[in-house]
C-alpha cells in the first residue's frame, strides 16, 4: 500500500514519474506499450509531400519502386536510431555532438534553423488550410493557414508532450486508417505487388527513384527525436533496445503509408493522362476519387490530406524548437557550467515556437521570396549529409562506450546515406544555380 501511494504522490509532482516507468521494459509487449516517440516521428516526417511523391512514380511506373520505398525506410531508421542511440548512450543532445564538431556545425545549423524555421512555417501552414479550405471554402485561404498555425501555437505552448503525442496518435491513426483504406480499393495482383520488390530503374526514373528514396521520412525533425525521448524519461543505455523497437515502429508505418500512395497511383491513375503537381495535386486527386466512387470518397481522402499535415505541423512546432534551445543554452554556456534540459517553457524554445508561426504569415499573402526560396533549398539539400556524417563522427568517438559504437552494417548504410544525399543535394543546387 505505501509503495502505491508514492507512486500517486511522484505522479501527481511535475513531471515526476513513478519508478516502475523508469525502468526499460523487458519483453516485446512491455516496449510496445511504451511506443510513443516514434509515433511523433512518423506522424512528423510523413506528410503531402511524402504521399504526393509515391502517388506521381506510381502513376507513371506502377509498382516498379516498392523496393526503393523499403531502402528509402531502412536508410531513414538508422539515421533516426543514431540519433537516439547518441542521445541515450552518450546522454548528450545532437546540438551537443555539433559542438564537439566544432563552431562551424553549431553555426550552420542555428543559420539552417531561421531559414528553414522562416520558409516551413508557412509552407506548413499553408498545406494544412488546402484541404480545410477545399471543405469549406467560408474563409479565404491565407485565414486558415492562420488558424492552423495559432492552433498549433497554441497546444505547444500550453500542451505538455505526452498532450502532443496523444493527438498526434490520432492523427496518424486517421491518416493510416483512410489512407490504406483507399489503397484497398486498388489492390494489385499477387504478382504484380511482388515485382516491385525487385531492384530496377527504368530509363528515365533515375531521379525520381533517388528522391523518392531520399524523401521518405523527415529531415531536420529527425534530430529532435532525442528531445522526445527525454520527455517519456528515457535516459542512458539501458533504454536503447526500447528506443530501437520504437524507431522500427516508426519506419515501418513510414513504409507501409508511402507504399499505400504508390498503390493508388498505380492502380488508380497509371495509363492516364493526370499530372499531378504539388500538395494541390492531392486536391486534385480527391475530386477524381470524388467522381469516381462518390462524394463521400472525396472527403475520406481530403480528411487523410488534412491529418497528413497537421499531424507535421504539431511535430515541427513541439520538437524543432527543443533543437533551437539547445542550440542557444549551449553557445551561451560557459565552460563547466552545469546543464540541464531543455524546457517548452525556456525563452528561446518559445522564441522559436512564436517565429514559426507568426512571422511567416508575411509570405501568406505575397507568397515566398525568390531569393529566399532558393536559400532554403541549398540548405535543405545539404542537412541530410551532415546529419550523416555527423552520426558517423560521433557514433565511433570515445565518448561512446564501446558496445553501443557504430558496428559495420551501420556504418556501411551511413556512408551509403552520405554518398546519396551529397549527390542529391548537389544535383538540386546545380538545378538552383543554373536553371
């Protein structure tokens, strides 16, 4: 009896946690039950343009890339358990790991942080009121971009993580369940659905396969992943096991979603005439399902689009700006100073959460600057490759003890994601430069 009423009274103090919650789960149904960061990750990184990317390949080559959707995942999970695994196992944050790069790393990302902190908050905003607004036309676009990024402001700011995780749970689970269950409709052959799991380029499909493979999943919110670990109160070594069934999960449901795109592209449009461009091209696609199966099939698919987005959004308002505090309590902090986590409540956290949403609502209404579009995009192109290579650096130091540094398999794939996206990034900034 008393061991339970400790354990109401740490339940019931700020951000206590009872002792049994501390401790890592042992079996398979005990990590799953604790499955939650992962969740995050999933619902963050995939978003429109995840699904409206595999519904154009599939549109134009069928079923041929189901295997670059599967590389694409695995390449995007062990990016994410690096980032954990440096979390848990050296107990310092990624901002952390850039400082003991050196003031370059640290620098690039607080210039990559505004930039991209500037352009995705309204990009984000704006994805999320396409679909309301083709729902219910009432307000004009730029309002419910507005209201979308308030609304998100304002469950980061009074919500507390597990609030976060909570819905974000549902949200994937609405984008997952209409998702798939319009991927149902099309299902193809046996065979046909086997195919896709040989590797094979056909001419022409070289660029879109490495984009394809490169996009699946998020980029910087990755590097938040630890931040959300530290808020279910895993912490050192111990939680790593955990922390990689969770990061399965993520990418497993990353897959199965993207592969869900490619079936309805595949089998819905394939053959046909439709060109589907940007996140409008899913509103585009609503209004065909519309014609095709009824009304009600539009608004299942306008609800998946709607929940694809915001479900992005919430992840990038809550776990980015865990990424920024960091990032200013450690180039203010003095040497051997003592340091503690980051708080939602820190000024610089709520900085950040006010900049992506509020100064980007500038670009609602004169759209985004040229000049800074093409900034955001050299940057964009170039995070993934030092991320990996960060990893790389890092998860062979010293500072990692020895049974959790990088074994061969993953080193080979970190490698492998380095080469990919230096020459994905260089190919976009050649298109920048001279196109």
């Amino acid at each position: 009896m008393e061991t339970h009423t400790n354990e109401r009274v740490a339940a019931t103090t700020a951000d206590a946690v009872p002792d049994y919650l501390l401790s890592p789960p042992e079996t398979m149904g005990q990590k799953l039950k604790q499955v939650g960061p992962g969740i995050v990750v999933a619902a963050t990184g995939v978003g429109t343009a995840d699904l409206i990317t595999s519904i154009v390949i599939g549109t134009q080559f069928g079923m041929t890339f189901i295997w670059a959707i599967l590389v694409g995942s695995i390449l995007k999970y062990f990016l994410n358990e690096g980032v954990g695994r440096w979390h848990l196992a050296s107990e310092r944050t990624m901002v952390q790991g850039w400082q003991q790069l050196g003031k370059w790393a640290t620098g690039y990302f607080g210039v990559y942080s505004i930039l991209w902190g500037f352009v995705y908050g309204a990009t984000a905003a704006s994805t999320c009121a396409m679909a309301l607004y083709a729902v219910f036309p009432i307000i004009p676009l730029w309002a419910w971009a507005a209201i979308h990024a308030v609304a998100g402001f304002l469950l980061v700011w009074f919500g507390k993580y597990h609030v976060v995780e909570k819905v974000m749970t549902v949200l994937i689970g609405i984008m997952f369940i209409t998702i798939i269950g319009t991927a149902l409709l099309f299902l193809p052959s046996f065979g046909e659905f086997m195919s896709g799991f040989v590797p094979r380029v056909p001419d022409g499909s070289f660029m879109l396969m490495m984009g394809l493979i490169g996009g699946v999943g998020g980029t910087i919110t990755m590097a938040s992943y630890g931040y959300w670990l530290a808020e279910k109160k895993w912490s050192g070594p111990k939680w790593v096991s955990t922390m990689r069934l969770d990061s399965k999960v993520a990418y497993t449901l990353t897959a199965i979603f993207t592969i869900a795109g490619l079936v309805i592209g595949a089998q819905f449009l394939f053959g046909t005439d439709v060109n589907l461009r940007g996140d409008q091209g899913l509103i585009d696609l609503a209004g065909l399902l519309g014609q095709e199966f009824g009304e009600p099939m539009k608004w299942v698919f306008l609800v998946a689009f709607w929940s694809a987005a915001f479900s992005s959004l919430l992840g990038v308002w809550n776990g980015v700006p865990y990424l920024f505090a960091d990032f200013v309590q450690t180039i203010r902090q003095k040497k051997d100073a003592p340091r503690r986590q980051v708080q939602e409540t820190d000024k610089a956290y709520r900085f950040f959460l006010f900049w992506l949403t509020f100064p980007p609502m500038i670009l609602y209404f004169f759209g985004k600057p040229v000049e800074l579009v093409i900034i955001y995009g050299a940057l964009g192109s170039l995070f993934m490759p030092f991320l990996a290579i960060s990893l790389l650096i890092l998860l062979n130091s010293k500072k990692i003890e020895q049974p959790l540094r990088n074994k061969t398999l993953p080193n080979v794939i970190l490698v492998a994601c380095v080469a990919m996206f230096v020459y994905l990034g260089g190919s976009e900034l050649i298109d920048i430069l001279f196109k």
